[in-house]
C-alpha cells in the first residue's frame, strides 16, 4: 500500500514509525513532514492546509490511504476534499471535527448527552462576559472557542485577572476569530489524563492511556505549550475508572455526535480530568495527542493500518486492539525559549544511539541545511524510552536526552514526577 501522512510533527513521525511496521506499507510519503520523517519516508513540500495541491498529489500517486495528523486541516475539512476525489482517507470530516473545532459546540454537546464536565455559559458579547463574571466562583477557566494552538485557556486565579483575560480574547483578539465566542468554565480539580481512542462511526477502541504535561517549567510553571513530555500507562486510569468512562463518556460521545447526524470516524482524544465526583471532560480533540502519540504508539501491538481501514469501514469491532505490557516516558527538548521566542538552525547531534525499540527520537522541529539536521522549531525532538515499568522507561528516556546535543537545548527535569505518587 502507498500511504501519505498529513503533518509535521513529533506525532506525525510516530505515526510514521508505526505505520513503517506494518507489512502492509510498501511507501509511506509525508506532507509537509520534517527532517527525522524524512528518513522513514519520501517527504514533499506541500502544506497541510493545501487540500487541493494534497489531493493532486494523493491521486498522481494513486495513493491507498491518507492519515491525517493535524487539527487544523480536519476542522477545515480536508477530509471531506479527500473524499470527494474518493481518496480513502482516515480522519473525521468538518462536521465531526468541529468536536474539537468548536469548544461551544463540544460544551453544548455534553449537556445536551449527559456526558460529565465541568459547569459552564458561553459568550459572545465581552460585557455580558464581564458581568458575569462579578458574581463567579474563584478560581475560573476562560476558553478562546476556536482553535489556538492549545493557548486559548486561561486560568485565573482572581476577578482582575479574569477581566483582563476577556478582554485579551474578546476584544483584542489575541487568538483571533477563535475568541469571537468564550466559554467560562467551573474549575475542576484532580488529575488529567489522556485517552485517546479510535472511532469508526458507532463503535471505539481505547488505546492504552497517558499524562501530558502542558506547563513549560518544572513544578507545572511557566506557560501553557503543546506538550513538553508524556507517560504512558497513567496509574491514576484505573480499571474501574475505565469502565466507568466508557460507559459515560466514550460511547456517549460517539452516540451523541450521531445523532447530531455528525458520524465520527477517525481519533478521539478524551481530555479528563479525574475529580472527587468522578472523571469529567476536560476537552475532546479530534487527533492523536502530541506527545501522547509518542508514548501511545511505540506500544501498541495491532497493525496500525488495519485498525485505520476498521475504521473507515466500520469494521473496529472486528478489531483486537492490544499493547505491550510495559510502560513508556517521552521528555521533549525544546528551543529555550520556547513558547515564546526561540532561536532556530542549530546543528543537532547525537541521532546514532537511537535503536527504535527501546529507545526512540521522535523529530518535531528539525530540517535539513547542507547536508546536517538543524532546530527548527520550539519543540525539536521527543525522546522516548520503554521500560518494564514507569519508573524504569522515566530513568532510560532521561539518560537518553544527554545523548542529544544542540545550543539553547531546554527540556523540563520532572515529566513523571507523578509516578512517584502512584
Ligand atoms: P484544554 O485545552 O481545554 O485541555 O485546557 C488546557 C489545560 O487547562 C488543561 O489541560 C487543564 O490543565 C487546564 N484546564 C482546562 N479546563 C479546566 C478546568 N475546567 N478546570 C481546571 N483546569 C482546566
Ligand atoms: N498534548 C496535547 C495535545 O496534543 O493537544
């Protein structure tokens, strides 16, 4: 089978790597995809939000089945472009994406289902929203609508703080159009945990579970990122709390979104957040989880391109979806700086140690210059180690970030400092 992947990032490269195992893939190419990818696969230079060059592309190819990584092209709709050419391609189209695409649309979904999450209005006017918030339980969650790069949340901690953040969204756009509507959301607390799950229309399948770590410093300090390193399993996601989220939260889901005549066929990514009351959603996204794809698929088992067709087809209950026994940590290195400003085109060395069995470097932002592997973004690689236990892959992916060398390296020195508490 020809495959192309849509994306560029760590999680892209896992999918890659898992795709890369499968007898099925003959040729894997990526779109745009970075430096590390390229070694797996055939690259080309076509962004992601270039449906129609991607299409071109995936048909003079004769291409058997696209991937889609990202958010921003699904909530697009490139899915349904693909389609329309009769390209087979995995990925929910625009009207399931938007469970991700609209955090407005996801609330309104889990009250109207009955699927737990935390209390919430929405907003449209910033005075309504002001108003509001006189009267609101401290602290408070404001959330930008749209898409913003999982930068659109805000926690805060006091009135003026809360104010300032409505106008910050509302009405000096600082996420764009993603702020023309806000939700404002109770505070939850407990701990996080991702689960992601595939979905293919009617039925799912949980993949093994995980805990990202958002903040950029150590101790959860500093600003919100797109992930500076994960573990995999998560203790906290207990047998009892997964039966409970499947049948509250996970089946609902998918049942909801079809009688919304939405039919959700591709990842779900559940967002919880396990409370005193019970697990409770945080967010959905509507991909694999960037860096959860790089602790989640090194272990998983099933042929990833079968379970891609199940659920194209609607055959994912046909499916035995299994994974390794053990346990995986990835540490993210990153440009100091990051998410803010950062330096890029520095060389990176180290690459040889990495075995892709136990010990994995996943490329984000990395490109090519003369020949040598440079930084080229704020998250550079993800390092991943497997180990029998949490504490054994936590101990084997920090030895493995030494390894790693390029100027303005940052990484955080806690990813699975929870395990301690387990
Ligand atoms: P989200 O993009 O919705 O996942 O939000 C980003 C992060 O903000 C989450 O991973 C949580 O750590 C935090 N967060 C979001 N909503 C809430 C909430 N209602 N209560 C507490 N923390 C939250
Ligand atoms: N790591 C969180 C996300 O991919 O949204």
């Amino acid at each position: 089978m020809k495959i192309l992947i849509v994306g560029s990032g760590g999680r892209e490269h896992a999918i890659a790597m898992a795709v890369k195992k499968s007898p099925k893939a003959d040729k894997i190419y990526c779109a745009p995809g970075n430096a590390g990818i390229a070694q797996i696969a055939e690259c080309v230079p076509i962004g992601a939000m270039e449906f129609d060059k991607l299409t071109a592309f995936a048909i003079e190819k004769a291409i058997d089945l696209v991937v889609i990584g990202m958010d921003d092209p699904l909530c697009g709709g490139i899915v349904d472009v693909m389609e329309e050419a009769h390209l087979k391609v995995f990925g929910p189209k625009k009207a399931a994406a938007i469970l991700e695409g609209s955090k407005a649309f996801s609330k309104d979904l889990m009250k109207k289902y009955n699927i737990p999450t935390a209390a919430y209005e929405t907003f449209t006017d910033a005075d309504a929203a002001l108003s509001y918030l006189e009267t609101a339980k401290l602290p408070i969650v404001l959330k930008a609508d749209g898409l913003a790069l999982g930068k659109g949340v805000l926690i805060c901690n006091t009135l003026e703080e809360a104010k300032d953040g409505v106008r910050t969204i509302m009405q000096d756009k600082k996420f764009g159009d993603a702020g023309n509507t806000l939700v404002i959301e109770e505070f939850m607390t407990g701990r996080e945990v991702s689960v992601l799950t595939f979905v293919d229309g009617s039925h799912f399948a949980v993949m093994t579970s995980a805990q990202d770590h958002k903040r950029a410093g150590d101790g959860d300090t500093g600003l919100n990122t797109g992930g500076m390193g994960t573990f995999s399993p998560s203790p906290f996601y207990t047998k009892e709390i997964d039966e409970i989220c499947r049948r509250m939260i996970y089946q609902p889901t998918v049942d909801a979104m079809r009688s919304e005549g939405r039919e959700y066929k591709g990842v779900i990514f559940f967002g919880l957040m396990l409370t005193d009351d019970g697990p409770k959603v945080l967010e959905y996204n509507a991909r694999f989880g960037d860096p959860e794809a790089q602790v989640v698929l090194p272990r998983m088992q099933t042929d990833i391109i079968d379970v891609f067709e199940a659920c194209i087809d609607g055959t994912l209950d046909r499916i035995d979806l299994t994974f390794e026994d053990n346990a995986a940590v990835c540490v993210v290195l990153a440009s100091d700086g990051y998410p803010v400003s950062y330096e890029k085109g520095y060389p990176i060395t180290g690459f040889e140690h990495f075995d892709n069995s136990e010990y994995y470097c996943y490329h984000a932002g990395t490109a090519e210059k003369d020949g040598r592997i440079v930084t080229n973004g704020g998250r550079v690689l993800g390092i991943t180690a497997k180990g029998n236990d949490l504490k054994e892959a936590r101990k084997k992916a920090y030895e493995a970030t030494e390894w790693i060398h390029f100027e303005n390296k940052y990484m955080r020195h806690d990813i699975g400092k929870a395990i301690d508490e387990a």
